[in-house]
C-alpha cells in the first residue's frame, strides 16, 4: 500500500504559522512578482480563489484578502520537518514536491500497519503537534489512487481506498480529477461519454490504449489499484 501525504494549502499556511495572527482569515500567498496566487488559505479557497489565479481576478472574489509574499526560506524549513517525521515512520519514501511525498508502507518496521486509517490520523496529529500544520492523507495500492485519495477530504482529510470500495470511490470523482489527465484527455473522455473516474477505468482497454497511448494503459491500471513502476 501506498501513503500519499499533502501540506494543506502549504505557502498559506506557513505563513500563517509564521504569523498566528493570519490563522482564520482569508490569506493570499503571492508568488515572486506578487502577480500569482501559488496558494491560499482555506478561508480564500471558499471565496473561489485557487492556485494560479492572478492577484487581480482574487480581488473580485475576496475582498479584504490578505495578501503576502510567500516564504520560501520558512517553506523549506516546514517541509524538511514534515519529512523527518515520515522518515522516521517509514523508510522507504519519495519526494514529489516541497509539499507532497509518497510512502510504501510495506517497508515500514513490522509491516503493513494493521489499521491504516489510525495510523493516518496519528501521523497527522504529530505533524500538527510538532510542525504546527495539517495534512491530508490518502491510502491506496498505487500512487495515482493514493493521491486522488489525499485529495478527496480536504484538509486534514484521510481516504482510504481499498478493493471494497475501489468502484464506490472511482464513481464519486469526475474524470477531471485524476492527476496529470489534461485537457487533452478530458475531451476524449467527454466525446465518449466518460465523466467518472470509474468510467475510464473500466472503459475498452484498446481504446485507452488508441486514445492515450502507453501512459494512458498505466494511468488505467493504476486507476484499478495496479502499480506500474
């Protein structure tokens, strides 16, 4: 099994560790040049803002919005405490970005936790405990499900996404949800009717295939919890 973990809202939220005055409020954190929105708080998320948003567009939707420079020397810092932890749980783990990482579970001392979604909620409770941020995990049998999962209830959120309820948790995510599908992809899945995930997963395999190529055969196959690397 694999364990995907993911900083809520990272640049916003060190910053508002940074300065707990920020905690609550609707924060923009601005990416060099001050243009772009590279994250934003929660309490921005619900006014409409998202990541890649230019600064002015934000400003309709969330007036009186704080807006700071992010912190990259404090962002570096957060995730190198974040990753010490997870090390310390399991040794086998990769480093997607400064705020996402993938765990194999299996190499963990002692093996497969016997009960994943505890152990989730623990390793949460101790990165908020000792970093002073939250995290969203998910659990799956690959790492494009284990992400879909992470992402699934955010913040602070934890999926776990298993055989009995693989069909369940594919049918309640759009296709446009799967990570890395694109554009491109979204209008094929559109033009032959696909609008779950569960769609694409079970759609012709040679169809797939002619459509998407070699990379759409795997994003198929982890889709149904096969891993492929």
């Amino acid at each position: 099994m694999i364990a995907h973990i993911d900083a809520d809202a990272f640049f916003a939220s060190v910053l508002q560790r940074k300065y707990p005055k920020l905690r609550g409020k609707p924060l923009l954190a601005l990416g060099m040049g001050g243009g772009c929105v590279i994250a934003a708080s929660y309490e921005a998320k619900a006014k409409g803002i998202r990541t890649g948003m230019r600064v002015i567009e934000s400003r309709k939707l969330c007036k009186g919005a704080y807006e700071m420079p992010s912190d990259f020397e404090e962002t570096a810092i957060a995730s190198r405490q974040i990753a010490s932890i997870l090390g310390d749980q399991c040794p086998v783990m990769e480093k997607m970005s400064v705020d996402e990482w993938f765990l194999d579970l299996k190499s963990m001392q002692g093996g497969l936790p016997d009960n994943l979604f505890w152990w989730a909620e623990r390793v949460q409770k101790d990165i908020l405990k000792r970093v002073g941020l939250s995290v969203s995990a998910g659990i799956a049998q690959s790492k494009l499900l284990a992400k879909m999962a992470s992402e699934y209830h955010k913040p602070a959120g934890v999926t776990v996404v298993h055989k009995g309820n693989l069909e369940s948790f594919l049918k309640d995510r759009p296709a446009a949800a799967i990570p890395g599908i694109g554009k491109r992809r979204s209008l094929h899945a559109e033009a032959n009717r696909w609008k779950t995930a569960w769609d694409i997963a079970t759609a012709d395999k040679r169809q797939i295939l002619g459509l998407f190529g070699k990379p759409g055969k795997e994003m198929q196959m982890e889709l149904l919890g096969t891993r492929v690397y």
